[in-house]
C-alpha cells in the first residue's frame, strides 16, 4: 500500500488547480517510512484525495504527481496508456516522423522527454521517480513503435540534484547514431543524437521555421546564433537573397555548413563569430540587412538572473533594430520559461524606443504543438516567438 502524504493547511491549491509539483515546505506529514522514488498518495490538509505521485526527498519538488484518479495504478499498463496517447494526439495533428513523442508534464509524465528521428527513439530521463521506471518507458516505447533502436541523453546536470549519475548510451542493441532527417518542405539535416545538444536537433521550433517564409523571401538575411543552421536552411529554401549564418561554435559553424552541403543550398554562408560583438561591426561599418533572426540560447535558466537575462535580450535585439532596413523584419525570441510573455515584450519595446524605430508585430507564436503548453503549467511555456518590422 503506497503512504499516504499530507500537506500543510492552506498549501496545494496551486496542485489542486492542475499544477503537478507539490514542494518540500507545502508537505505537512507522511504516515510512514518511504524511499525515495517510491509512489506516494496525497492528501491535503482535509484529507480529500489528490493524486498519486513519485517523492523524493533530495529534491526541492518532493513529489511530482502522475494521476489524480485514485483507483489508477502505476504500472507498465499506466505508461503503457500515457505514451500511447501521447502519440495518437500528435499523429492527429499531422506528425508522422520527427517529432517530440513525450513532453514531460504536458503529457503528464513529469520529467519524461523522448523525441522520434525516423526509426530512432531518443529518452532524456530528469528524475529518480521516473528513472525507477526506465524499464517499462522502453518497453512501452518499443511495442509503440519497434524502432531500430533507442538512446538514452541523460547527461544533464539537473540529475545530479535528485541524486542520479549522468549517463548516456544505448537502451537497444547499438545503432549509428549520426544520420541525415528531412523536415518539412524538403529540408535536410545531419543530426547526432550522441553529440549534438539536448537530444540532437531543436524540434520545438519546426513550425517557426516554416513561417518565415514572407520575411525571407528575395531578401539579405542574418541569421544569430545559427548552431547548425536550422534557420539559415530555411531562409535559403525560402529563396532569400543570401543569408549570413553566425555562431560562436566552431562545431556548430562545420555542421550548419555540411548541411547546406547536404542540401545543395548555394545562397547561404557561414562565419564563427560571437553575435554581440558581429552586431557592433556590423553597426559601425553600416551594414544594413532586411531580416535579422535572434535565437539564442536560454540566457537564464533560474529566477534570480532574469534582470541580466533581459539586458543581454535588449542588447542583442536593440543592435539588431539599429541594422535593418526600414520595412526589414526581427524574428527573435526566447527559449528561457523563467522569461514571460510580457517581460518579453516590454525588453522589445524598450530597445525599439531606445533605437529610434517603430515596430510592427506581425506575428507571435509559441514553440511547435508536438511541445504542448498547458494552462496552468507555465513550465510548459518556454518558447515566445514573435515576428516584427521596423516600419
């Protein structure tokens, strides 16, 4: 029988609305002795049922719940239903073959990551409650989808504070681990699941990619920590004059340029540059572009740098203004959830008034479907995405 846990008076309200974290100082009590990992029932202070969850003390979210229906089971049947549903949702929606399968908590498998390349499953696995069931997740992931392997990218530091090692490796028998995908509208890129960052190629902005294509088109465009290029591709597919790709890698820059390769993309190049300083050249040789792409990486991933986060975002972005052409178009963005929506939008606004210029949005968007934002979960939103022109 799991222990039951109960939590303090006037605390769980933020749970009991949906949110599946329950905080070390929000438990008032545990009738037993339990280990960390292990299922747990709780309870708010009036003793009404609340959910089932997995607790683990060496956390600051002791308990991360997994169902709110009492009589449910966590067993392989339960990952078994999650995961299957999981994949009907995003089949609906069109996704057939790169695609993030599970998203953590938006699929209520909290801490749950795994991501589809073709035939390969990659799983990224943040913590003891969900590592104790590794097993079953791979079994349930090869019956679903009898892919030729999967891989396991569970070198993230966040592990070591639950606890775990970091790891990373084959859950399969091995596999080559770096290949060629083709996105949509024919693009291809080299991935490697083994070397490349989170679990070898940002999906969460597939839909970005493609709705660029009216700010690119027959257009000079710079494209801002470019990694491997994603953006840049996607310029150059979508007929762009040229497109200038930048990042501070040296790796990063070889791989965007045996991309364009891969493509036969002629319309594109790429430099090993860091951006703040390229945005001061740029601006003192008065260089001018009709589209500037921002993407950069999180320049926070805590609450308590989020003012030194927004002056980095200000910075590049008000350089960025001062270097497009009237009627050019930003398309920038954060992948920071620690930054909202608004604290975006007024960094905007303020670098547009600091340049001199006008803006226009023209449009906002979130991170791909297969990434799911849920209300009430603002964890689930990262990504703010937003197009706009120096008019």
């Amino acid at each position: 029988m799991s222990a039951l846990v109960k939590l303090q008076r006037g605390k769980g309200y933020r749970v009991e609305s949906g949110h599946p974290w329950i905080f070390g100082n929000e438990v008032d009590s545990i009738d037993r002795q339990i280990q960390d990992g292990e299922i747990v029932e709780v309870y708010n202070f009036k003793n009404i049922f609340i959910g089932k969850g997995y607790y683990n003390s060496k956390s600051q979210i002791r308990i991360r719940l997994l169902t709110r229906d009492a009589v449910e089971e966590i067993d392989e049947h339960f990952f078994w239903d999650r995961i299957s549903k999981a994949k009907e949702y995003r089949e609906g929606l069109g996704y057939k073959e790169n695609y993030r399968v599970v998203f953590g908590e938006s699929d209520g498998l909290p801490s749950l990551v795994v991501d589809k390349f073709g035939d390969v499953l990659v799983v990224q696995i943040l913590t003891l409650g969900m590592e104790l069931w590794k097993k079953e997740i791979v079994s349930v992931l090869q019956r679903l989808f009898l892919p030729i392997g999967i891989y396991e990218r569970n070198d993230v530091p966040v592990r070591n504070l639950e606890g775990l090692e970091q790891q990373q490796g084959f859950l399969t028998a091995p596999f080559e681990t770096r290949f060629a995908i083709e996105e949509p509208d024919g693009v291809k890129f080299w991935i490697d699941i083994a070397q490349g960052q989170k679990t070898g190629f940002f999906l969460d902005q597939k839909s970005n990619r493609q709705c660029i294509k009216p700010y690119v088109e027959n257009r000079e465009v710079l494209d801002c920590f470019c990694y491997t290029g994603s953006f840049s591709l996607y310029a150059a597919r979508y007929k762009a004059k040229h497109v200038l790709g930048l990042d501070i890698s040296e790796d990063a820059i070889k791989q965007a340029k045996a991309n364009a390769e891969l493509n036969g993309f002629k319309n594109c190049s790429f430099e090993t540059q860091n951006t703040f300083d390229a945005l001061s050249d740029y601006f003192r040789q008065h260089k001018k572009f009709d589209t500037i792409i921002l993407d950069p990486p999180a320049f926070t991933k805590n609450r308590g740098n989020i003012e030194n986060a927004l002056k980095g975002y200000k910075e590049i972005n008000l350089k960025a203004m001062k270097l497009l052409n009237k009627g050019g178009f930003l398309i920038t963005c954060t992948c920071s959830h620690f930054i909202s929506e608004g604290d975006f939008v007024n960094m905007l606004y303020e670098a547009s008034m600091d340049a001199k210029v006008q803006i226009r949005q023209m449009e906002y968007r979130i991170q791909s479907h297969d990434h799911p934002y849920i209300w009430g979960v603002e964890e689930t939103l990262y990504l703010k995405f937003y197009v706009l022109q120096v008019v």
